[in-house]
C-alpha cells in the first residue's frame, strides 16, 4: 500500500499489493485474483511488469534500490521515479501523445502505473529484425524539436523553467552515470570497460588521440553548462517502442536540463549503430535498401527537427530568450539567430553522437545492434567502423554541414 515502506515487486506480490488500486483496478478489470502478471523488463534498471485482466492491460515499472545490470553492489537511489514521473508529464505536455499515458505514481514504492503500449516493439528490435517503420523519423524529429524548444526559455517563463531546473537538479546520481559511463569511461581503462576482441589497436588510437579527447571535454563542459532545456537524457533505440507505422517513447529516467541537440545526438548515434550493425544482420540481397532505409530515416528525423524548431520559433518564443522586441517588434528579422542556434544545436548533436557511438562500444552498456553478433570476428570490423566515424564527427562536428552531408560519411566509413 501506499504508506509501506519500499518494497520490490515480484509476480508474487504484485496482485495483493495492486490489487485494490483503482488506477490498476479501472483498466484491468474484474477479480484481481484472477489478473496474469509478466515481468518484461530487459532493461538495465528497472522492474517492469504488465498486468492483465479482462478489461485490458497496464504496466507497471518499479525502480530498483540498485543498478539491475550489475547487482546490489551498485546502489541507485529510488528517487529516479519521481524524475522520471515529472518528465513524462512534461514530454506529455510538450509533444502529446508521444509517451505512454501515466495512470498513478507511488513516490514510496517508486512506481509508475502506464499505458501499456500494444503491439508496439522496441524499436531496436525491429532494427536488428530488419524492419521499417512508418514515420519514424518525423515522430522523433518533432518530438526532439518540441521537447527542447518547449523546455526552454525560447518558450517557457523564466520562473517556471527555473523551477524545473531546481526541480531536475536534485536527480544527481542518474547524470553521474552519464557523465561517467559516456563522457569518461571510453576515453581511458575504466574498470567496468570491455570490449570486442581485436578491437584493441582501435581502442590504443582513440586513447592516443588529445585533439579529440580535448573536444570530448569541450563537448562534456557544454553537457554540464548548457543547462538550457529538459532532455529526455536516454533517447536510443531502446527507448522508442513501435507498430509499423506508430512511434512512441518511453523510460525518461535520465532526464536532465542539458543542451537541446543532447537527445538529438544520442538518437542519431544509434540510428548509426543500427546502420554499421547492419551486414551481420542482413543477407546480401536486402542489405543495402535496408540501411539506405536507415539512412532516410536519419535524414526525415533531423529535417523534421529543424521545420518543427523554425515553427515553433516562429509561434511559440514568447521566453525571455531572442525576444521579438528584439527583432520583429522593430521590423527585423530572427531568421540569422535562428539559423546560428540551429547551427550550434547541430554541431552540438554531432559531438554527442560520436561520444555514443564511442561508449556503446567501449564502456559498461553495449547495446544488441552490436553485441547480438555472436561471431567476433565479423563483430569487431563493423563496431571499429563505428568508432572511426564517432571519431570524425567529434573532431570535425563543425565542417559537417547538414544531415545529407552526414549519410554521405556514414556511407564513406560503411
Ligand atoms: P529501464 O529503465 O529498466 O530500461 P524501460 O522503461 O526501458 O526500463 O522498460 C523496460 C522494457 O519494458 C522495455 O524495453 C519494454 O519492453 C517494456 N516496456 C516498458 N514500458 C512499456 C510500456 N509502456 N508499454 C509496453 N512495454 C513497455
Ligand atoms: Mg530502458
Ligand atoms: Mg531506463
Ligand atoms: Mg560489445
């Protein structure tokens, strides 16, 4: 109940404890005795658990004292739920429709209550299956647009935007393992790094490399500087989930206030990671549509992000940030700020996604684009692909002048 102390759920004792809580009550329907209980969670976190009953389905996601992927030797505070909560409430605000419903949270138990997205599938799976989905790109894309403009002070009152940086601001453990596992652990022998056999003469020439270990750090102190939206913080593959033509996002636990081309990045670097993965995934005949495919949809993403930015530039700046008393009011227009702040949140995007294409391969949390190809010898050239192009765009994240220009690298380093 909701006075207990914290408790984890297990199928067990999911039924008594739920079970007279309306918000699951309403949704699944008729005698809780008689309601399945399967846990799904794959991820590294959480427990995750839908409940079915004769009126539907909900999901129900519990934090975990401690780091699921490593054991309870990594403690992680419970609190990560209530952060999660707030950001999902805010995603719904600022994009609907584009996370799953919240239906009840418990801060004690640190548990959400959710739509159960049905027959949606992650999307990283259908990019190993070698599946396409519908207008994914122009999901993403609006929803990375709408989330970092709307989160700002391009949009949002000062005091209001203050508040949700104080408020995302006590979540300090969570970004901890951003900063460590993404922007440190790749670049030196972390004791949680491993990597694919053979890799090794690739790892040495990444380490080896100041210039591009100091742009790693210019891009970690933009992370931690540009405190000027709310990111998602944990945008890739495994956090969108998809039908053939419905996209939606889920597990916002990582939130943070960050740069607005932070989640922009991520998710490009593993729409990349799915474009390398791709030769072990496909037979020779479908190969190339399918990361061509891959390609388009980055294309479609990062377009749609830069139309739903210049509309809501143009709609929605009514924060203190590049003010219309400052261009339209006196007959001037923002059409340069505008296209100098896109061009930043790009630059900015390209760093961080050639940071993720380094610690997915390198650091503790390798994701199954990669990891699922059993035979190292066919896995390691196609993951020292990936770095070598992370490596270009840290470097040259700058000269990269838009998204077709990046398909045309991503097809050079293939
Ligand atoms: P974690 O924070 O541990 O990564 P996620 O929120 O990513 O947890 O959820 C883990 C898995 O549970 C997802 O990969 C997905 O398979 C399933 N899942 C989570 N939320 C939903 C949902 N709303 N509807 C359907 N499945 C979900
Ligand atoms: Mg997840
Ligand atoms: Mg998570
Ligand atoms: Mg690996």
């Amino acid at each position: 109940s909701e006075d207990a102390e914290y408790e984890a759920l297990t199928v067990e004792n999911l039924i008594p404890r739920l079970g007279q809580v309306s918000a699951v009550t309403d949704r699944v329907g008729g005698d809780p005795a008689g309601w399945s209980v399967t846990e799904v969670g794959d991820g590294n976190l959480n427990l995750v658990f839908i409940v079915t009953g004769p009126d539907g389905a909900v999901i129900v996601k519990q934090a975990l004292p401690y780091v699921r992927l490593v054991g309870d030797s990594w403690p992680l505070p419970l609190y990560r739920a209530f952060y999660e909560f707030h950001a999902l409430t805010r995603q719904a605000t600022r994009d609907p429709g584009s996370v799953p419903e919240i239906y009840h949270f418990d801060e004690v138990q640190a548990l959400i209550v959710m739509e159960y997205l049905s027959p949606h599938v992650i999307l990283r799976t259908k990019l190993i299956a070698g599946e396409q989905v519908a207008g994914l790109g122009q999901r993403l894309g609006e929803f990375c647009a709408r989330t970092a403009f709307r989160g700002s002070e391009l949009c949002m009152k000062s005091a209001e935007k203050k508040a949700d940086l104080a408020l995302f601001s006590g979540s300090v453990e969570i970004p901890a393992i951003t900063e460590a596992l993404i922007f440190r652990d790749p670049y030196f022998a972390a004791e949680m790094n491993h990597h694919t056999k053979g890799l090794d003469p690739v790892v040495a020439h990444l380490r080896s490399d100041v210039a591009m270990k100091e742009q790693v750090q210019h891009l970690f102190r933009t992370f931690s500087a540009k405190a000027e939206t709310m990111c998602h913080g944990d945008l890739h593959s495994g956090s969108a989930m998809c039908t053939d033509t419905q996209t939606r996002v889920i597990d916002p636990e990582f939130v943070f206030y960050g740069p607005m081309g932070f989640d922009l990045g991520m998710l490009v670097a593993n729409y990349l990671m799915a474009y390398f993965s791709q030769p072990a995934h496909r037979s020779a005949d479908s190969l190339n549509a399918y990361q061509e495919w891959i390609l388009q949809v980055i294309i479609e993403t990062v377009d749609t992000f830069m139309a739903e930015f210049k509309a809501l530039w143009a709609a929605e700046r009514t924060g203190m940030l590049y003010d219309r008393s400052q261009f339209e009011d006196q007959g001037h227009s923002s059409d340069n700020a505008r296209d100098a702040l896109l061009d930043e949140i790009w630059s900015d995007a390209l760093g961080f996604c050639g940071i993720e294409m380094h610690r997915r391969i390198l650091s503790l949390a390798h994701n199954a684009d990669f990891e699922a190809i059993d035979d190292v010898a066919i896995r390691a050239p196609l993951e020292a692909r990936n770095l070598m192009m992370g490596r270009d765009l840290i470097l040259r994240r700058d000269m990269v002048a838009d998204v077709r220009r990046l398909s045309d690298i991503a097809r050079q380093f293939n």
